[in-house]
C-alpha cells in the first residue's frame, strides 16, 4: 500500500508540474524541434530541421549522415548532391525545377534559404536518392532508411539496458487507430518498467502514448489525455485498447499501480534533464544537463552524479 500511494504522489506531482509547464510555455510550443533518425540511430544537428507547407526541410549539412555528398555553389545557390550509386541530384534555392542524372523533374517545395542557410525538402532529396522517408507525428520525427536497413530485435535483449532502451526508442510509432490531438510540446518524457525495454509510454506534458515492440514495429497501444489540472484519476480523453478514464486501466495499471517499479527519463526543454526511479522504498530523482542527439535522454540512473548519498540499489535497471 505505501508503494502505491508513494507512487501516486509522485507520477500526480510530476505530470501537474508538466501541466504547469506546459501552460507557462505555450508561446514555445511552436519551437519543438523535430528530430532526425537514419538508420536507427538519432542524429544532431547544428540547426534543426523545420516544417513548411506540410513539408520538412532539412539543413544540406545533413545529407552527409546519409551516405550522400553534396556541393555547394554559392554563385549560383545550386547544391549538387550524388548518392553512392553516383546518381546526381541538382537543386537551385527557390526553385522548383530539379535535375535527376540530367533529367528535369519538378519539386512540391523548393529549396529555401534561410538565415544563411540552405534547407533541402527531405522527403524529395532520399527517395529522389534511392532512401525511405516516414514522419512520425505523435513525436515529431522523421525516420529515413535504406533499402538494405532493418531493425534488429536482438538490440531490446541485449544485457546493456540503456542501449537496448534507446534502440526501442529509435523506431518509428506505428498506430493503429485515430490517434489524439497532439499539441507540440518542447518537453518530453519516457517511461519504462524497470528491467524491461520494449514498453513504454511516451509523454509530452499533454497526451500519453503507450507503446509496444512486436516484431520489429513500435506499435501503438494507445493513448490517454489528461485534464488541465494533469490528474492521472480523471483522463479527459483516451483511444486505442485504453478502456478507462483513469489509471486503474490495464494498459497503465503496471506503471503506476504496482510493485514493478518504474524508471523515466524527462526532458525539461530547457536543456536540463530529469532522471527519476521509483521502487518499493520510494522515488529518487536527478536533474543533470542535456545535450547530444534524442537518445542522449535515456541514461542509467544509477551513474547519474548526484550532490547526496544514493540509496541501496535494490533491482537491476
């Protein structure tokens, strides 16, 4: 019984505060930067990428993570970019005629230039280029893949739990059904069940998603919406195999209503980080700084430094 109500003091403690957040930075909800995975793995970027016209842009500088090369001339604003297979793409900013291997084709974006910088469409540039492009809405990513690219299982077993966690993170959220509305948002959390690596939830201070890995696919269990005051008793909205307003739902009832134990990981859009687990004895937590690419988020708790003495460890991550 102390357990639960530790557990429900804290997760309510925690998703308010997200709820307060997210009303004091709703001016900043439109800057959430949207993320790049290629290959299975997150990528950093000096400058973000941005949306136009439903349409992403990536800076050139990222095509190199790729496999693709690029030139830039500057005479001409004309960017030309080769693949390994030495196909040529050339490309001039704000225009929407392109040259495939000498071959006219048209663009639905052109090039853009902006604050310096050239940005290429990328949904265009890779499959134009012999690449797969999917964007994933409920967290803002686009994940590019080759053809001879495929997820390996084996990385969720592996005995290294941090890496195993951010492999799961690392595929693409596939739904099944008609998601929530999902408000940009500069911060962001996940969930684990401790000791384990394909469940989690995935939280953005408005709507959770729980997810499952299953073959090879991060699908989509489904997703709750919490009021305004962010109690986790009262959901003002849920789909998908969520059947109760509340978190006595079996889908979330192992997260917050057992013995389990829990470990997550909270970006706090300021460039901060919040790393917390939750155990039978209670809760301990660590703010530290966050830099690098997204799957930098997911850490091991018990290597976080920290200003006091650190409990008994009583369970493997």
């Amino acid at each position: 019984m102390k357990k639960f109500v530790l557990s429900i003091i804290f997760v309510f403690c925690l998703f308010f505060s997200y709820s307060t957040a997210s009303a004091n930075h709703s001016d900043n909800l439109a800057e959430a930067n949207v993320e790049i995975n290629v290959n299975g793995e997150f990528i950093q970027t000096d400058v973000y990428p941005y949306l136009k016209d439903q349409h992403l842009l990536i800076p050139i500088r990222t095509l190199s993570t790729l496999g693709l090369s690029y030139g830039w001339d500057t005479s001409s604003n004309t960017v030309t970019i080769q693949n390994a297979d030495e196909d040529t793409l050339i490309i001039k900013a704000n225009s929407q005629v392109a040259y495939k291997n000498n071959n006219k084709i048209k663009m639905n974006i052109p090039a853009q230039m902006t604050n310096g910088r050239i940005f290429v469409p990328v949904r265009f540039i890779t499959e134009s280029l012999g690449y797969h492009v999917q964007y994933e809405s409920i967290r803002r990513m686009v994940f590019i893949t080759s053809n001879d690219y495929a997820f390996n299982m084996d990385s969720l077993n592996q005995e290294d739990k941090v890496a195993a966690r951010r492999a799961a993170i690392s595929l693409p959220l596939t739904p099944d059904f008609k998601t929530l509305d999902n408000p940009v948002s500069p911060f962001h959390e996940y969930i684990f069940l401790t000791g384990e690596t394909n469940k989690y939830i995935y939280y953005n201070g408005h709507t959770g998603t729980i997810v499952e890995i299953k073959d090879g696919k991060a699908v989509v269990q489904g997703q709750y919406e919490l009021g305004k005051k962010g109690i986790l008793f009262n959901f003002e909205d849920f789909s998908g195999k969520i059947t109760k307003m509340n978190i006595e739902d079996p889908l979330l009832k192992p997260y917050f209503l057992s013995m389990h134990g829990i470990v997550g990981f909270k970006n706090n859009g300021d460039g901060t980080m919040l790393v917390y687990y939750e155990y039978e004895h209670g809760t301990e937590r660590a703010t530290v700084s966050f830099t690098g690419s997204h799957s930098n988020l997911i850490q091991n708790p018990w290597e976080i430094e920290r200003s006091e003495p650190r409990k008994k460890r009583i369970f493997v991550e």
